[in-house]
C-alpha cells in the first residue's frame, strides 16, 4: 500500500541556506577580517557542510560577491532631479558600506581582485554591471562618467574604512556629497 506522507527527497531542507551563509559570512569577516574568514571557517558558522557552500560558490570570492550583492540590494536612485539622485546613491553607499562586515568583505574582495583577473571579471561583471547600468539610467550619465562617479565614491569610503576601521561620519559624507555634486551638476559631459 503506498504510503499517505509525501516524498521529499533525501538531505536537509534547502530554504533559508544563502541567508544563513551570507549572514554568517558578514558575521565572520567582521569578527576575524577578511584573510582569515575562510570558506570553512564561514560554513562551520553557518552550520552547513563546507562542500554544500562550494557548489553553490566554488571560490570565496563569488560567495563574497553574492553576499555583497544580497547586502547592499538594489540602489534607491530616488529624487525629483540629478542632483537629489546622486546625494541619495552617495548616502546609501555610505551607509551600505557601514553596516557590521560589509565594509570589511568590500575592501578584501576588492583587494584579492588587483592580482586576480577572474575575480575582477566577476566583480565587474556580476558586481558592478547593475549598479553602472542603474546609475547610467536614472543620471542620463555616460558610462565612464558613472565609473568615475563609483570610483570617487566608493573609494573614499573604502579608504575611510580601512584607515580608521569605522565608517564615514555622518558630517563627512555631507562633505563628500557637497565635493562630488557640482562636477556633475551640469549633466553628461564628453
């Protein structure tokens, strides 16, 4: 007679394991640094078979970019002009890259990258493509215009990070809006 129950397939549930791994990869990076958050490392946290974060991330630096991505979220390009646009992106970032190991999984992704030509290509790709696209959109900016927007704004809040170990005051990211604004006040430029 065949059974009543219905058939699940062997081994654990599979729902909620990137929420529990990117939390726990934040977790980790935060309390031991990026070098020493390994994948194992972040699995044992997660409560999770390494080789169950391997198939679904084959290096740690793909599953740091998925945290990242799953992290920071879509960016709200809000505002009736360019202008409040842009000061919203430079405050979301701010605060993204604020947030307990976001930072901190930022800045050494970012540095495995500068000797690593397929994690540059992930990170330009999968990482940066969406956000360039989005902010090209909602400023009507050329595409190397967004890079230097990212680039200036990124960086400064990487480098404030990783100086002092704390995000950028709320004081200085008004400076850092009131610098960047007025070379993109007046709209794309060749």
């Amino acid at each position: 007679m065949p059974s009543s129950t219905s058939a699940r397939p062997p081994g654990r549930p599979r729902t909620g394991i990137n929420a529990a791994v990117f939390a726990a990869t934040l977790s980790t990076v935060r309390e031991l640094g990026y070098a020493r958050a390994t994948v194992e490392r972040i699995a044992a946290a997660a409560g999770i078979a390494k080789s169950t974060v391997y198939r679904r991330w084959p290096s740690k630096g793909e599953l740091i970019v998925d945290c990242l991505l799953d992290a920071l979220g879509p960016a709200p390009l809000e505002g009736a002009d360019r202008a409040e646009r842009m000061t919203s992106a430079i405050r979301w970032t701010a605060a993204r890259i604020g947030e307990p190991g976001v930072g901190d999984a930022f800045a050494g992704v970012f540095s495995d990258a500068v000797s690593d030509p397929a994690l540059r290509e992930l990170l330009s790709t999968r990482f940066q493509a969406p956000y360039l696209l989005a902010f090209q959109e909602a400023l009507g900016e050329p595409e190397h215009r967004v890079l230097f927007f990212i680039d200036v704004v990124v960086g400064v809040l990487l480098h404030r990070m990783g100086m002092t170990g704390e995000p950028m005051a709320d004081a200085d990211v008004d400076a850092l809006v009131d610098m960047v604004l007025p070379y993109f006040a007046d709209g794309p430029r060749p």
